[in-house]
C-alpha cells in the first residue's frame, strides 16, 4: 500500500516560536496522482511544501514521500523530486539556454538529454523568442516560464509545484497546464497549490483545503462543489434591458442573497434555492410589465466552494 | 560527473560576474605600479626576514595577496546572489547536502583565488622578478598560504552574508573589513616596525599571514618565524570554516 502512495502525512505540525503554522495535518496523495493544496494566503501551504521537500524539519508527526522520511532521508527524495518555488528562481548570470542547460548539467543529466529535453522545452513553452535572451532581461511572464519549463529539464517521480502560473498569460498558462496534465498520464505525480482555482479545477484529481494551519476539507473538486457549493446563482435578462424596481423587489425577497448586474446589462441573482427563485423572478417581472428574455441556474464553481468552505469553518489569518 | 565538480561550474558559470572580477584584478595592479612606484623613490631599500627588498618589490609581493581578500569577498557574493535569486533553496531541495552546496561555493572561490593571484603575479612579474628567489619548497609554501587565506576570507565573507539581511548592507559591511584586514597588515608596510597598538592588530589579522609567508616565498626570506605565521594562519582559517559552517546551518529558509 505504501508503494502507491506519493506523499503520506500524519500528525505533521511545523511552530515558529509560538507561531503554528502547520497544526497536525494528515492526508495521503497517491502515485500519477494531481493532488490540489489549496487556502487563503498564510494558511501553511508553502510551509508543508517546505517540509516534504525536505527544506524545513517539523516540529512534530510524519511524513513520507515517495516512501521515504522526510527526517531521515532527505538526499533520498530530493533525487526523486522536482520544485517550483512560488518565488522566482534564476541565475542571473545565464541566458535562458544556458540556465536550462546547466540546471540539467546540475542534476547529473548526461549532456545530450540535457540538449534534447532543452530544445522540445523551448518549443513546447514557446521560449524561442527569448532562449538567447539573459535572466536579468527576462520579464516576469518569461522568468516564471522558464522556471517551470527548467524543472523539467531532470527526471523526477514527484513535482512540487507552488503556485507555478503566478505572471502567466492565459495562452501560456493553459499551455502549461496541458503540458502538465501530459507528464502525469505519463506517470508523474503532482502536488500543486494555486489560488486561481479554475486550474485546480482543470488539472486536480483530489484537492485538500488548508485554513490557519488545519485541513479542513478533502475531497474531489467535483465533490467539494456539491458538498459546500450552497449558494448557486441564477443568470437572467430582460427584453427591456435593466429594472431598478426589479432589482428592488428580488432584494426584499427572503430566498436571494444577492442581486448584481453585470455590464452587459444581465443579472445574477444568488440564492441557495434557485428552484424558488425562479417563478418570483417571473411573478416580480410580470408585475412590473417586464419580460423574462432569458434565464438559466448558473454551476457551482469550485472558487464558490472554496469561499464556503473557508468562511464556515474558520475565516483566513 | 562528481557533485562537486558540478556545483562549482554553476557557480563559477551563473554567478560570477565578469566585470567585478576584471576590476577586482585592475585593483591590485593599482597599488603595484601606482603606489609602489610613487612611493618607492622615497623609501630605501630594506630587510624582510632574510632579503633586502625595494619598496616596490615589497608592496607588489602584498598586492598579489589583495588578491586572495578579493576572491573571499566572492565566496559571499556567490551567495547573496543564490539568496536574492532564490536559487539558494531551488539547490538545497535538489540532491545535495548542505554541505556539499557550501563547500562548492569555497572551492569555487580557490579556484578564482589561484587563478588571480596567478595572473597578478604574471602582470607583475616585471617588478617582482629581479629579486625573486624561488625554491620548491618556497613554491609550496607560497600555494599553502594563499589556499589558507583564501578559504580564511572566503568563510568569513559567507559568514557575514549570513548574519547580514540585505545584499546592500553585505556590500558595505564586506568593503569596510576589506580595507581593515587590508591597512592593518603587512601587505603596505612590515607589522614588526608598527607602533605597539598597531603590530597586535596586524599579527591578528590572517592577511599578514598569507602576505608574510608569500613574500618570503618569493624573495628566499623564510624564517622560523613564517612557519609559525602559518600555523596560526591554519588554526584561524579552521576557525573561522567552523564558524562559517555554524552560521550556514542556521539559515532559515
């Protein structure tokens, strides 16, 4: 059982002085598994990376990766593992080439992979423009891309990732996710944090969820949504375009938590019984001498989910 | 590859910059052919240890020892730039030891250590050569002392870099200790002829240990005395890796 498990965590706690920032987390991630890490800012994601790839020892509990102590045998799962910091990583003296180049030379990869892997990198995170180009030089979008793109350079059972996609453009940012979900029908496991929670959405198998320390939920992003996904949201328009004496009269309704409008003039109306909302939306419209030009009950999203989650059971640091 | 050999490369490759290094090799030709020859038609000729030197002869021997000041200054500097740029934690959760990653960072520093004494010497040469008086047993002293000095000053520079929390503030505080450990030694003027507060300051500073026993090296002047400098040279340098080592390992990531 414990051959198939990536990351296996029990008890795990990390104090800084009288600080907890990781207060007894247990959880386990499976092999060619993406495991989603996801909180608010301050809730010990960083920290528990920190601690499973071996850069800080707990205070308490333990922790395996790839079937190794995390105490005890560092140097072990470093050789297995890759890391994408959620801060930049560079060096200042290489041009993007040279940076993946020697980043692979740096991890014993025999020149000619080094050389291979680099050239398909380049092409598959479109660096063409900037391989020549110095890390100083590079702007943040390029500096973070070449950064993920580097990480793939070395073989590795496990990838570490943190926030990878902070300065991404969409185009790119889907890219690496696609890129990413490749390696892990290939056999590679993934530990990811993001905030932007659509690509937890895309790319997560199971996600747990971090506040202040605890883990407070795990589950898949599907069931997250339907287990604390409670307020919904029902889109509607008007053939007359807006109604302020609408908007007014589906505020004083009991059932709506809130009435926005966006700015092509469609409203979003919350609700946790969007089934009831609907016939007083038409009953209010009529009243009015309005109608209902089209109407539908908006998905859950996992970002709904996650603000429900947090706020039910214990508000962010 | 060995893992050394590997993280020295790095080093030398990303974060050695080559405009620092050029002027850190222009600096102690200053000294030699400015200073050594301003003042040397000033200062007769005089004894060290068992040779009689000109005062550029004396000053030149000393600045091919900046040298070593210089390289340990990049040890620090090699590490600032792996902190900034977050590089230093990207290493430490590849597979290496702390250990190795520190040790790569010293031996990176020998290296431009030997290089530029070296090259010094070579640019020198037309100053020094007229006197020099080589053996190899001088020679071999000569390479134990700059290895010394340089491992001295390339551990205290890591050591700063740790204490210190700002790239800015390390280059400060580096370049004042630089031109402390550089006046209070023998590389511009012999401790033993210093007033009495002065020759206790410069006979604690490992500089004029490395300047004393390269000197003597060149010119044939070893003394007993020497051997002595180099052992205490090699107890502050053992010392001070110590220390270096100790800080290191308090890092907080």
């Amino acid at each position: 059982m414990a051959d198939e498990l990536a990351v296996e965590v029990n008890d795990l706690a990390k104090r800084f002085g009288d600080k907890s920032a990781v207060d007894g987390i247990s959880f386990e991630m499976k092999r060619s598994e993406v495991f989603g890490f996801l909180g608010p800012n301050g809730a010990g994601k960083t920290t528990t990376i920190k601690m499973l790839t071996t850069l800080l020892q707990p205070t308490s509990g333990r922790a395996a990766v790839l079937g190794h102590d995390v105490r005890t045998e560092g140097k072990k799962i470093r050789e297995r593992i890759g890391v994408v910091q959620q801060q930049d990583s560079f060096d200042q003296g290489l041009r993007t080439e040279a940076s993946m180049d020697i980043y692979g030379m740096v991890w014993d990869v025999p020149s000619g992979v080094r050389r291979r892997r680099t050239e398909e990198l380049i092409e598959r995170f479109a660096m063409q423009e900037f391989r020549k180009t110095g890390s100083l030089d590079l702007s943040a979008g390029q500096r973070r891309r070449l950064q993920v793109a580097r990480e793939f350079v070395h073989d590795m059972d496990l990838l570490f990732l943190d926030e990878p996609t902070v300065g991404l453009d969409a185009i790119v940012r889907r890219n690496v996710l696609d890129y990413l979900k490749e390696r892990v029908k290939q056999g590679l496991s993934i530990f990811f944090t993001t905030h932007i929670l659509e690509e937890a959405e895309y790319l997560c198998d199971r996600i747990a969820v971090i506040n202040q320390g605890k883990i407070i939920a795990i589950d898949t992003p599907q069931n997250l949504k339907r287990r604390f996904g409670t307020r919904k949201a029902v889109e509607f328009r008007l053939l007359e375009g807006t109604s302020e004496p609408l908007v007014q009269a589906l505020k004083a309704s009991g059932e709506v938590s809130d009435v926005s409008q966006d700015e092509s003039g469609g409203y979003k109306v919350t609700t946790s019984k969007p089934e009831s909302v609907i016939p007083e939306i038409y009953r209010a419209a009529d009243r009015l001498g309005l109608s209902v030009s089209s109407i539908y009950i908006a998905e859950t999203t996992l970002e709904d989910a996650f603000i429900s989650l947090v706020n039910e059971k214990g508000a962010p640091r | 590859m060995n893992v050394y050999a590997r993280l020295v490369y790095r080093n030398l490759r990303a974060n050695l910059d080559r405009i620092t290094v050029f002027f850190e090799l222009i600096f102690p030709l200053f000294f030699i052919f400015i200073q050594g020859f301003g003042l040397g038609g000033i200062i007769p000729d005089f004894k060290v240890g068992n040779a009689i030197l000109t005062y550029p002869q004396y000053l030149a021997a000393g600045a091919v020892t900046l040298t070593v000041i210089n390289s340990g200054t990049n040890a620090g500097t090699q590490l600032w730039y792996d902190r900034k740029n977050g590089m230093f934690e990207q290493i430490l959760m590849g597979p290496f030891t702390r250990a190795q990653y520190i040790l790569s960072i010293i031996l990176a520093t020998l290296i431009l250590g030997v290089v530029a004494s070296s090259l010094v010497f070579l640019i020198a040469f037309p100053v020094l050569g007229t006197g020099l008086s080589v053996t190899p047993f001088g020679v071999l002293l000569i390479a134990v002392s700059v290895f010394l000095g340089t491992v001295f000053f390339g551990t205290f520079a890591i050591a700063i870099s740790v204490a210190l929390r700002s790239s800015e503030t390390f280059q400060i505080v580096s370049t004042f200790a630089f031109f402390v450990f550089l006046f209070v030694s023998s590389v511009f003027y012999p401790a033993s002829d210093a007033p009495g507060p002065i020759q206790l300051a410069t006979f604690l500073n490992p500089l004029t240990y490395t300047t004393d026993v390269f000197r003597a090296g060149l010119f044939g002047g070893l003394t007993p005395f020497n051997f002595l400098e180099l052992g205490v040279l090699a107890a502050e340098s053992a010392a001070m890796f110590a220390l270096s080592v100790y800080a290191f390992r308090r890092i907080r990531v």
